[in-house]
C-alpha cells in the first residue's frame, strides 16, 4: 500500500513537471495571455474611476480599495483557469475514457496536477507581469495589513480548490450530453459574474446579494478579494472562510460521489 501510495505520487509529480515545461514552452500563449488580460484590466480600472469621479467613497470602498480589487482580481482570473473539462470532453469522444480510467493512478488525480502544473508556470509567466504592469500604471495593490495578506493565502487556496472542483463535477456531465463545450462556457463565464471577478457582491440589488452569498461562487473570488482590501472586520471574515470551508468540504464528497457514479457506469457500460 505505502509503495503503491509512493508511485502514485512520483507519476503525479511527473505529470505536474510535465505540465510546467510543456506551458513553458508555448511563449506565444504567454504573450497573448497578458496583452488581453491586461486589456481588461485597464478597461475595468478606468471604469471604476468613473464611476467613482466626485465621490471619496462607494459603498464603503475608496477607489484606491477599487483599482487594488481590480488588480489582485486579474491575477486570480489567470491562475484559476482549469482544463479538467476539456481533457474529460475529449476523453469520452475520442473514446478512451474506459482504458484511461482503468490506469494505476487515478484519472482525475492526473488531471488535477496537469491544472496544477499549468497553474504554477502562470505565476511566473503571467502572474507576476499583470502585477508589475498594474502596479506602475494603475497601483501598487497592497494588501490592508500583513495578517490580511496571511489570511488571503489560505482563502485563495481553498478558492481555487473550489474552482477546481466545481470544474471536475461540471465535467462528469460530459457522460450524458451530446456536446458540453457549450455549457462549458456558459459555466465559465456565469462563474465570473456572479462571483464577484467583475463586479463586486457589494454593488449587486441587496437581495440578489444573499442569494449569492448562499452559493460557492463567492467564495472563489469576492472573500479572497475581501480579504485583501479589508472589506469587512476580522470576525465577518473568519466566519465567511469558514463558510468557504464547508462549501469545499461539501464539494470534495460531491466530487468523490461523482467520480464514483461515473466510473462504475463507464466500466459498466464499456466507454
């Protein structure tokens, strides 16, 4: 079992390695990824500071708090992109997902690490770039205090967890419908809507609001981003992450459920 436990866990190395260099590899991505990602940083941060022009504060924010939100919000979007759909899309069309599932590791372990791979050359390529470029035309996005930037890194974690595995029991619908890349796309774009990437929870009607505030998709942009600018006092804060740890927990055992569901009926059934 331990040795086993070992291998899993050099293949899965492996496959994250492999990711890295593989993205390293492709510098146009690189630049094509930035030049957009710093359009629409731009083109938000000017919209924020004329929406914000004669007044010091928004809803409880300063624009200083805004463009900060605009930035570190950018930089999520990059590194929070996820491939596990496509790979379980492509899988089941080109058939394989039956021998693919009977590997000695597990499938979506392979998948999580390939993202997690993709995800790590982002922070250097991308990430840190979008930082440098917001910080000498729009702002240097400093956190609140340095125990709010503490409290961000676990936050971001637990978000992207979310994020990824939102993604991995989205794609298990792969096994029913005709073609997902649709809704795949609705999903991505509905996320960054509602869960405050674009448009703070704080600006939406009061009662759409709560809704929200119920459902995962704040927890993976709006409470990192809340943390970060200090939105809220500390105990709302501890109170709202540990929201988002049950909202991870819940979706972790969804996604075991699933995994579990899926691969019975693909073995079943024959791919």
């Amino acid at each position: 079992m331990c040795n086993g436990l070992a291998v899993n866990w050099r293949a899965f190395f492996y496959v994250y390695k492999t990711r890295i260099q593989k993205t390293l590899a492709y510098r146009f991505d690189v630049y094509g990824n930035i030049i957009w990602q710093c359009i629409v940083m731009f083109a938000t941060a000017y919209f924020w500071k004329a929406l914000y022009t004669g007044y010091d504060t928004v809803k409880g924010v300063q624009v200083e708090d805004m463009m900060t939100y605009t930035i570190v919000s950018s930089m999520m979007s990059l590194f929070f992109i996820t491939f596990v759909e496509q790979r379980v899309i492509q899988s089941v069309e080109k058939g394989t997902v039956a021998t693919d599932m009977l590997k000695p590791i597990p499938l979506f372990g392979i998948y999580f690490f390939e993202d997690l791979g993709y995800t790590t050359s982002l922070i250097v390529q991308n990430v840190i770039p979008i930082f440098i470029i917001g910080s000498i035309f729009i702002g240097v996005p400093v956190p609140h205090s340095t125990f709010m930037l503490l409290l961000f890194i676990p936050s971001v974690i637990m978000a992207y967890m979310i994020n990824w595995l939102f993604a991995a029991c989205f794609s298990t619908w792969a096994f029913t419908a005709i073609n997902m890349n649709p809704m795949v796309q609705v999903k991505k774009h509905l996320i960054r809507l509602l869960s405050g990437c674009i448009i703070p929870m704080w600006f939406f009607p009061e009662w759409l609001s709560d809704i929200l505030n119920v459902l995962p998709f704040v927890y993976i942009y709006q409470l990192p981003l809340d943390i970060y600018i200090g939105k809220y006092e500390m105990g709302i804060l501890l109170q709202k992450m540990g929201i988002q740890a049950l909202w991870l927990l819940v979706l972790w055992c969804l996604f075991v459920y699933l995994q579990k569901r899926v691969t019975k009926h693909v073995l079943v059934q024959g791919g």
